[in-house]
C-alpha cells in the first residue's frame, strides 16, 4: 500500500512537526555546550550522540524518531536554524529605519505639513503681497503722486488772482515730481502739502480783528534774548470768518520756533503801530481802528490796514 502524500500539495517538504522538532533539537544541543564540545567533534561518534540525546528526551517524556534527531545533528553542523544578523550597512539601516516608522513618522509629518503651511504661506501669500504692494508703491511714485501734484497746481491755477502763488507753487511741483522720480516718497508727500498749503490759503477769507474786550489784553511787550536792550511790540489779535466765526491758521512763533494752529496770536508790529492802538483804546476804552488786516478769497497775503513787521508769537 502506498504512502500518503502531504496534505494540500506539500509532497517532498518536511511536515512542519517534524521541522519543529528538528529545532527542538538543536536548541537542546545549543544548550548542551559540554555534550556538544565533546560529541559532535567526532563523526565515528554520531550514534553515541544521537542515543544521549533519545535519552534526554525519554526523560522529558518526549519520544523523537531517530531521523529527527540525525537531522537536528545535521542542522547544528550547517548552522541552520541560527539567526545570523545582517551586516550594518545602508541598507539595513534603511530598513531599521522604515521598520521604526511607527515611532518617528507622526512628528515627521506634522513637521512636514507645517512647513509646507510656512512654504505655502510665504510663497502663494507672503512674496505676492509683497510683490504687489512693491508694484502699488512704483505706481504711486510713477503715477499717483506725479498726478496729484499737477491736480492740486490746476487747483490754484483756477482759484488765484495773482500771479505770485503759481510762482510759489510752480517749484513746489518741479521738487516733488523730481523727489517721486528718484523714489523719495516722503520728498513727493512733503510737496503735495505744500501745495495743499498754497490752495487752501488762496480760498481762505477772514479779516485779523485786534482782540478789545474787558479783562483781555490787546497789545503787550517783550525783551528779546538775544538783545536786551531792544523791545518788541505784539498786538493781540484773532482771525474772523465771513461767518463771524473764528478761524485757525497755522502761527510759527518766533521765540520757540513751533507752528501752532491757532485763532488768536500776537502780531509784531512797530513801535508806532502799538502806540497807536494804545491811545485808540485809551481814548473811550474802544479801540474803533480793530481791523489790523484783511485776507480776501484768491489771494495769498493779508492787505494790512497799519504798518506790521514779521513775527509772531502764540503764547504770553
């Protein structure tokens, strides 16, 4: 009667109980250092191996065919069933490397999406804004400001009735189109304003009232320090719309230097000039002279009914 065959087409391969005790018996020998030194040096001896080994598992209660045990020799001989490490080279540590990934590959793609986060914004946001805010600042200085100086001069140009405020505002305009060439911007600004200064004072219309009322001072005096022995004379005095409203004006005052916007100052004027409001005044307590200058619509400068002198000052 014939043999059977493995199950599931496994003909010629070891049944996997025998491949099992055959490692048994190996590890058995790995383990039996002495018995292995002294018996498996010897081939002539291989029997008297083999029956030790039969004995070791009797006394365990284990009975393993002699062919088991010639095969378990054998694999000992051959090295098999020994784990050998592989060399550490590129290669296995490659493989170490993706074997581990569990632990390293979280904090590696969090890392990763965030620099693509930073990338993304500095490239498709950060560089475009950038970009953009480059090309509105050429724009700016090739075009919008160039554009708004010339605005402002037509501005002027319509509005005065005299010839000396396009001679004040025509090198205004050559300063700021030359500071935008070069890319100053702030040089372009600093012009616009002066020329916005210029049209606004040609629209302004308000006559300078010296102050006359009870407890207020019209007129007052002052040492200069840089020369003692001189006097400077100021009436008080303060700018009346057409509305009878009071008017703010941009005042430098002369001792410190800082422009104020104000409504009431202190004009210098000659020593004639003071002496003149004062006896006006003294007279019947009402100065009838109080308009000391008139600023009409078109025009830059204030027609003064008395004799002034430049200078100012906005606190006494």
């Amino acid at each position: 009667m014939a043999s059977g065959g493995a199950i599931g087409g496994q003909t010629g391969k070891a049944p996997l109980d025998d491949v099992m005790l055959a490692m048994d018996v190996v590890d058995t020998l790995r383990h039996e250092d002495n018995l292995v030194a002294r018996e498996l040096g010897a081939s002539s001896r291989e029997a008297e191996l083999i029956e030790r080994l039969r004995r070791i598992y009797r006394d365990q209660g284990i009975e393993v065919p002699d062919h088991i045990l010639k095969e378990g020799v054998k694999a000992l001989a051959e090295s098999r069933f020994t784990y050998t490490p592989p060399p550490d080279n590129f290669s296995t540590r490659l493989a170490r490397v993706y074997v581990n990934r569990q632990r390293w590959g979280r904090p590696v793609l969090i890392g990763v999406a965030l620099l693509a986060v930073v990338l993304g914004g500095y490239f498709l946001v950060y560089r475009p804004y950038q970009a953009g805010m480059k090309a509105a600042a050429q724009f700016e200085l090739a075009e919008g400001l160039p554009a708004r100086m010339d605005e402002i001069y037509q501005q002027i140009f319509n509005e005065t009735k005299v010839q000396s405020a396009l001679e004040v505002a025509e090198p205004w305009v050559e300063r700021g189109k030359a500071a935008a060439e070069r890319g100053d911007r702030e040089g372009a600004l600093a012009a616009i304003e002066q020329l916005e200064t210029i049209h606004s004072t040609l629209l302004a219309e308000y006559s300078i009232r010296i102050v006359n009322r009870p407890g207020e001072s019209t007129g007052i005096w002052r040492f200069p320090e840089n020369n003692t022995a001189a006097t400077n004379y100021y009436l008080v005095v303060e700018a009346i719309g057409l509305d009878e409203e009071l008017v703010a004006l941009p005042i430098t005052n002369e001792e410190t230097g800082q422009t104020e916007e104000v409504s009431t100052w202190a004009i210098r004027v000659p020593e004639v000039t003071y002496e003149a409001v004062r006896a006006d005044r003294q007279d019947d307590g009402i100065i009838q002279r109080n308009i000391l200058g008139i600023k009409q619509y078109g025009f830059l400068d204030t027609d003064y009914a008395m004799p002034v002198l430049d200078g100012a000052i906005t606190q006494w």
